[in-house]
C-alpha cells in the first residue's frame, strides 16, 4: 500500500516508567497523530504508521483516536516520523 507524506503534528509525551533507581534505562514514548487545517481546527489521524528511529528502530499504527505508544524504549535520542496511508488522505 501506497504511503503519502502529509505535514503532521505529532504531540509526543515522553514519559519514564516509575523507578527508584536514577538508573533507569528504559521508558514510554506517547502521542497522538492530528493534522491542523487553515482554519486550526485538528483531526485525528487513524492507521498512520509511525516509526521511531534511534538506538533501536520500532513502529506502531495509531488507533482510532490517533494515539500511539512505544514501550518499552530504551534510553538515547529519537526521531518520529508518520505516515498517513492514500485513502485517508484522500478524503481530506
């Protein structure tokens, strides 16, 4: 299937995973896959492929709602990128 690239916002929450130890190595990356129109208006997007690319490779699909999550992941930098499939994009 055919993937287009469209401008997204992507609202990612990092969060850690609760521990007493500060040698911690691992947490949770969340967020939520919306576009914004002209007029600032957002809307989810569902199936948009998500890949988080660092340290180690993963990739998820938002649900229904737009929301995705990785866990777990180990410490370091990333980059998220996303993916809406065509024939969401199409009935935009």
């Amino acid at each position: 299937m055919r993937f287009m690239n469209i401008a997204l916002s992507i609202v990612l929450l990092a969060t850690c995973a609760a521990a007493q130890s500060s040698r911690q190595t691992v947490g949770t990356v969340r967020g939520v896959v919306f576009t914004v129109d002209v007029s600032t208006a957002h809307a989810v997007v569902r199936d948009a492929q998500i890949s988080l690319d660092g340290p180690t490779h993963l990739e998820a699909k938002s649900d229904g709602e737009g929301r995705f999550a990785f866990n777990p992941v180990p410490s370091g930098s990333y980059e998220v990128t996303a993916q809406v499939p065509e024939w969401q994009h199409s009935k935009a």
